[in-house]
C-alpha cells in the first residue's frame, strides 16, 4: 500500500487550508475593523466627559498670567462609563503643562493637534499607559472665559481598553464560529462530492478485482468522467501491450515446442538406428551430427526472435551505424562467400540508426545467410547502404532462382522456408521483426529480364536517428 494522501484528504486539504487561511487573515482584520470602530464610537464618550469638565473650569487672570481652577467630582465621569469593566480617569492642565486637577499619574499631552480633527473642537486622540494599563486618551483644548479672566486649559480623559478589546474580541467570536459551520459544512459537501466522483474509480476497480487471471481485455467504463479517459487509454495500452507479450510468449513455447519435437525425434531415431547397427557408424555421425547442427539453428533463431520482442520493451537504445554492422557481418561470413566463389562486392554509407548494435548485426547476418545459401556457386551477390536526409536502405541482391508468387505471399512467416531441409524459416521473420521494430520496413522482390529470374532483390528501410526524436 503507498503512503500518499487519498484523494478526499487531498481535496480535503486542497480547498480547507485556504479557506481556514482566509478566514483566519478575515479574523485579524475583523478585529483590528471592529476595535477601530468602537474606538471612534467611544472616543465620543471621551470627548462629552472631556467638554463636560471643560465647562465646570474657572480662570483667574488673563492669558500667561492666568490660573486655572476647577471643580470636578469623579461623579462627573460615572455617567460616561459603560460598566466596570473599564474605567475613566482625567486631567486639567494648563498649556505649560502645570497640574490643575484629576490625576496626576496620567502623562502630560506633548502632542498636535490633527490639521483636520474629527470634530468641530480643538481635539486630539491618542493611545498612551496609565498605571501599567493601556488607555486611549482624548485631549481637548479647552477655552476658559469669567468675569476675572481668560485662558486655556488642556483637558485630558482617558479609558481603560479592557471594554473596547472586550466588545472586538466578542464581535470576532461571533463571526468565526459562523464561519467555523461554514467550514464544516464545505468539508461535509467535499466529503460527499466526492465520494460520489470516485464512485466509478471504485467500480471500475471491482470490475478488475472480479477478472480473471489472465484477462487483459480493454477496460469499458462509458460513464467514467472525463479526467479518468486518459488514465484509461494508458492502462488499455499498457493491457494491449501485455496481451501481445504474453500472445508472443506462447506462440514462441508452442512454436519451439512443434519445432523442435520433429528434430529430437529423428535424432532419437537415428541414435536407435546407429545402436541397432541397421547403417555404419560413420554414417550415422554424420546424420546425427546434420540433426543437431539443424537443431541447434532452430534453437538460436528461435531464441533470436524472443530476443527482438524483449529489446523493442527496452528503453530507447544507442545510435549505431548501419554500414559497420553491414560490413562486420560480411566479414564474419566471408568463408561462405569464399566457399562459393561469388562475385561479391560491397557499398556502404554512414547511416546512423538508433538500434541495439545485435539488432543490426542480427539482420544483416540473417539476409546475407540467406542470399549466400541461395546464390549458385560463382554468381553475384551485391550489397549496398545508402542513406538520405530522412532514412538508410540495405539493399541485398543475389543470384538465386528467387521467390515463387506462393511462397512470397508466405514469405515473412515463421517456418515458411522453401526448403526446410536446409533452413528453419525463420530468418525472414527475424529481419521482418526487427524492420518493424525499428520503425521500418522489408521488401523482397523478384529481379526479372525478358520474362526471366535473375535473382532476388530483399530491401530494408529504416529511419535514421534524427528523425526518431
């Protein structure tokens, strides 16, 4: 079983993590919103207790020489507060900074007045500490005018922010726990959508658990959604893929099998015939010795063309040259051509093809077997590559009597040698195999003059490296 995530816990996540970081971006600016809010409502709460006081100054002289006097109860300022949760405290002083009343503990305004204040009086509001406890402080410049005198007083009220944090933290609460159901009612919806979008992933992964072994048979699934179709037609390629394997695989066991059972029987026959001492014991070396030598080619060019299917499920191979597998396999096979005595020549080009090196190796030496053993004794046997901008020909033409219009219907087929006495008839199908394999393809054409078989022309076609990518 792997590790990763499912499907619903990826959605799960994929969509709440954004929403719950909204949300909680949502909350801080709800917050600091509703504070703001309540503060400008409240501060108009300093602002009457401040022009209350302001109205209950008296002033003796006039201007610098002017003293300030008042009389403010405390009781002055319980009309203004809320409840006991904060608390209200002032100060009257004098433009200079001088104490006239209230507490003395609440710092001095040392600050300036707005170019535009908020309301239609000399005001100013700040946050500042009072007794080690945040406050928010509305200062007002206050004209003071008697029959004795004039001057201006600074007048300082200040609140305690427990009620104002109080209210923002309660507005804030009541706004996520609302949000909170919005989530859970999100999570349930993506819960139930998507157990309902998975449903034909789970039904077509029951169709497949209820196979039988061995069925690679191409998955029908008419009401899959559409972002399962190209998951589909992957898993049916990869099925057709493992049919024509599995397909390959038995016909090679029962080809080898149907193959190779008329060889070891006659060369069962020929060992009895040899021990019964029915012919001499020179001959039946020497028949047995053609049994096994036919055997053994059979075995090899039965596991050659396994081995073709194995290299085409291999990754892309190494470049190789064409002409040099050509020519190698020429030279490795020279003493045939020398045994007959052909008029043998040989052309080639640079053609670089991307191929197992055997691959090439395994054709060329396939189709010159198979020209040399048909050529009569001094005939011509020709070989070319030649290669252009897109693709390489390997061009074998040999002197033999070639090809009759039934065989060449069959020629490609496996076990469809003309004379099986002295090939398998497989060789052909190994070179078609690898043709194919490699994106290209095999003629074997019949060279005719007045009427008349000079011989047979086999053509092979490949694309070169560069136009592969």
């Amino acid at each position: 079983m792997s590790g990763a995530p499912s499907l619903r816990l990826r959605l799960l996540l994929g969509i709440l993590l954004p929403v719950v970081a909204l949300i909680g971006i949502n909350g801080a600016s709800l917050y600091t919103r509703a504070l703001a809010a309540l503060n400008t409502a409240y501060d108009r709460t300093l602002l009457a207790s401040a022009k209350v006081i302001g109205e209950q100054l008296d002033v003796v002289g006039y201007d610098d020489a002017a003293q300030l006097r008042a009389t403010v109860p405390y009781s002055a300022l319980e009309a203004f507060e809320a409840d006991n949760r904060s608390r209200m405290v002032y100060r009257v002083s004098s433009l200079r900074g001088d104490m006239v009343s209230g507490y003395a503990e609440l710092p001095f305004w040392r600050g300036s007045l707005p170019p535009r204040p908020p309301y239609a009086a000399l005001v100013d509001f700040y946050d500042d500490r009072f007794s080690d406890r945040d406050v928010r402080v509305a200062v007002l410049l206050q004209p003071v005018a008697s029959a004795n005198g004039r001057g201006m007083a600074v007048v300082q009220v200040a609140e305690t922010l427990e009620l104002r944090r109080a209210l923002a933290r309660q507005i804030l609460l009541d706004t996520l726990w609302r949000q909170a159901v919005l989530v859970l009612v999100i999570a349930l919806l993506v819960l139930l959508v998507v157990q309902h979008a998975v449903r034909p992933v789970r039904r077509i992964s029951a169709q497949l658990q209820a196979r039988a072994e061995g069925d690679l048979e191409p998955i029908v699934a008419p009401d899959a959604p559409r972002e399962l179709l190209p998951v589909l037609q992957a898993t049916n390629a990869v099925m057709a893929r493992l049919s024509g394997l599995l397909e390959n695989q038995k016909r090679f066991v029962r080809d080898t099998a149907h193959q190779l059972r008329t060889p070891l029987a006659v060369l069962k026959t020929q060992v009895q015939s040899a021990q019964r001492g029915d012919v001499a014991p020179a001959q039946a070396l020497q028949e047995i010795n053609a049994t096994v030598e036919r055997a053994t080619i059979l075995a090899n060019q039965m596991l050659s063309l396994a081995k073709v299917e194995q290299l085409r499920q291999q990754p892309q191979p190494d470049v190789n040259d064409l002409g040099a597998a050509v020519r190698a396999m020429a030279l490795e096979l020279s003493a045939l051509i020398a045994e007959k005595e052909l008029d043998f020549g040989i052309t080639t080009a640079p053609a670089p093809v991307q191929s197992h090196e055997w691959m090439l190796r395994e054709l060329a030496r396939n189709l010159l077997h198979n020209a040399i053993r048909h050529s009569p004794p001094g005939g011509a046997l020709d070989i070319t590559v030649v290669a252009d901008e897109r693709s390489c020909a390997l061009v074998i033409s040999d002197s033999g009597p070639g090809v009759t219009a039934e065989l060449h219907a069959r020629l490609f087929q496996p076990f469809s040698a003309g004379d099986t006495r002295n090939g398998s008839g497989l060789g052909l199908a190994i070179c078609r195999e690898i043709a194919q394999a490699l994106g290209g393809s095999i003629q074997m054409e019949n060279r005719e003059k007045h009427g008349l078989v000079h011989g047979l022309t086999a053509t092979v076609r490949l694309p070169l490296a560069q136009n592969l990518r």
